[in-house]
C-alpha cells in the first residue's frame, strides 16, 4: 500500500466521519486503502487546530495629533493616509488604523476633471455673467456635442458585489470599438434631438453647418412660429467648428446673429446645463457596467435614455442658470462644478 502525498476532500470527509464511530486510525486506513502514516498525519494535524492571533499593541493617538492629521489632510487632499500621517510626524500606525482614523473625517475621492482656469478666462466668465444676468433664460436654446463609446467612460464599470459571488465578465476589446457623436439641444423644458451624426465624419466648419441644415433646422427649428424664432437664442460653445467665421456666417444667414447668438466665455462646460443632461444619459446607459457591440446597439440606448428624460427635469436643468451666474460673481470667475 503506497504512499500519497495528499489526501482529498472526499477522503478527509470519511476520515472524520470514521473518527465519530469510533474506528481507529488503523482501521480508517484499512478502509481507506492508505498508508497508516498519511491518516495519523491528518488527524494529528486536525486536533492542533489554527493558531491564535496575537495581536500587537496598537499606537494610541492622541487629541492633539488628531487635530495634526485634521488639518493635514486638508492640506493635502489625495495624499495617502501614509503621506499625511508622515507629515505629522506620526509614526508607527498601522495603515488599518490611519484609514479608521481618516474614515472619521475624510472620504476617498477621485480628482475631479476640469478645464484649467487662468486670469483671463476668469475674467470673461465674469464679464460674460454680468452681460447674461437680467436674461428670459426660458428662451436660450443650450447645445452641445458628447460621445459615448462602447464601454463607457474608464471606471464606469465599479460597482458593489455580495460576499461569495464572482465579477461579472467584460468584453476587453483590442483595438477598442469606436463611438457615436450626439449632438442635442434643451431649451426651457423641451429637449431637441438627439441627432446622431454620421459615423466617420469629422465636424468641421462646413459639416457642422451641413449638419444642423439637416437635422437642427429642417427637423425642429422650421416647425417653430415668428415669434419663437425671433425671441430665441442660440449657445454653443467655442469649438473651433463652431466659433469660425464660416459658421458664423452661416448661422447669420440663418438669422441667428448679434444678441441672438450667445456669447461664451473660454473653459466653461461647467456653465452649460446641458452637460448635466449629458451625465444623466450616460448613467443610464452605462449602469450596471453594461457594455454594447456595436455602434447602432449604443446609439439606440441614448435615444431610449433620452426619450425617459422628462419635461421637469430639463426645466431644472434650465432654470439652474441664475444660480449659475450668481456664483460665478461670487467666486470671481472661479469654477463653480456642475
């Protein structure tokens, strides 16, 4: 009768069972049909049961250092709890410990993404609040592009998962998968489009025009009265399609022109509502880390998305610009997030 090097799940099952009849480890192995020196192993190995934790003296903070870690880590926000605890001189606390400590009075958050803001650009958001303040803006139509891909933005895809159930699986693509570029527009509580525009086309000057004759203007704008059209104002934003002469002219000749077509300052998507409408779609989209295979499959998932925002929520989004001005006086210019 050989000797194995282990012994299965099956066979230590038994062995336990044999043990509670009161079989030997003789017999047990007999049974077994192994060697008698694996089974006494077993059992010796089983009756040690694990060890006890010893636990090591933790280091005590005191008030006065948990005062030093409070203002550190406002001071340095995104450091590690390692970094902000060195900085206090406050050695020997395990990472355990500095994040309890930390969990009391920070919170772990990802730096937030925004367009850099010199003296300049501060300076025409300031300008640009004053010239808009005393604005009817129930009749600024607020436009603007997004692209959403495949997978979603990176990070997307984090979620929590119970106790004992495995991720569920993403597609890892190798040469990604493309996107759709969308182009909507909100105007008090009414959403325009979304219009999507043609895979493989870059907007320039002449097919950002191309593309609002076909879409804004033929499919919306012409189906509005006089009166709309002349009381109406048009945003967008200061991409290069969009801010050219040639697009100016056109839209001028469109009879979108002078105080009918919005000024904006440099940097501010944060102005924007329609941004929010952006981010209220791709939550939709993009909730329960789903992912799409194609191009048409995502382009179908924002009009379905967009057809569930309501009149309300749009008009939230539109009515927040007051709000929007007056804090950007108050933060001279500053960002004020969206």
């Amino acid at each position: 009768m050989g000797q194995k090097k282990d012994l299965t799940g099956s066979e230590k099952s038994k062995i336990v069972r044999y043990l509670a009849e009161g079989c030997s480890s003789l017999k047990i192995a007999k049974l077994l049909k192994r060697d008698h020196r694996t089974i006494k192993r077993f059992i010796q190995n089983s009756q040690q049961g694990r060890k006890k934790r010893v636990d090591k003296p933790r280091r005590k903070i005191t008030a006065h250092e948990l005062r030093k870690v409070k203002r550190a880590a406002a001071k340095m926000p995104l450091a590690t709890s390692l970094a902000i605890f060195q900085s206090c001189n406050i050695t020997g606390v395990p990472k355990s410990t500095r994040c309890a400590i930390l969990r009391d009075m920070a919170k772990v958050r990802k730096a937030e993404r925004r367009p850099p803001l010199n003296k300049t650009h501060k300076l025409k958001r300031q300008d640009w609040a004053k010239k808009y303040l005393k604005t009817d803006f129930s009749k600024v139509l607020w436009t603007d592009e997004m692209r959403v891909s495949l997978d979603g933005p990176d990070g997307w895809a984090r979620g929590w998962i119970g106790k004992g159930q495995r991720a569920p699986v993403r597609l890892r693509r190798q040469q990604g998968g493309g996107g759709v570029l969308v182009w909507a527009g909100i105007i008090k509580d009414e959403l325009v489009g979304p219009f999507r525009v043609e895979d493989g086309v870059k907007l320039n000057s002449q097919s950002y025009c191309q593309f609002l004759e076909d879409t804004f203007f033929k499919q919306w704008y012409r189906k509005k009265s006089a009166s709309f059209k002349k009381n109406m104002i048009f945003m967008q934003d200061n991409a290069p399609s969009h801010a050219s002469k040639y697009s100016t002219a056109w839209l001028a000749r469109k009879g979108i022109k002078e105080e009918k077509l919005m000024t904006w300052p440099p940097c501010s998507p944060d102005l924007n509502p329609i941004e929010n409408l952006w981010s209220i779609i791709k939550c939709e989209i993009y909730k329960e880390g789903k992912q799409y295979t194609s191009l048409n499959s995502v382009w179908e998932a924002v009009v379905a998305a967009a057809r569930n925002v309501d009149g309300e929520q749009i008009k939230t989004l539109t009515e927040s610009m007051d709000g929007r001005l007056l804090s950007v006086l108050s933060k001279k210019g500053g960002y004020i997030g969206r």
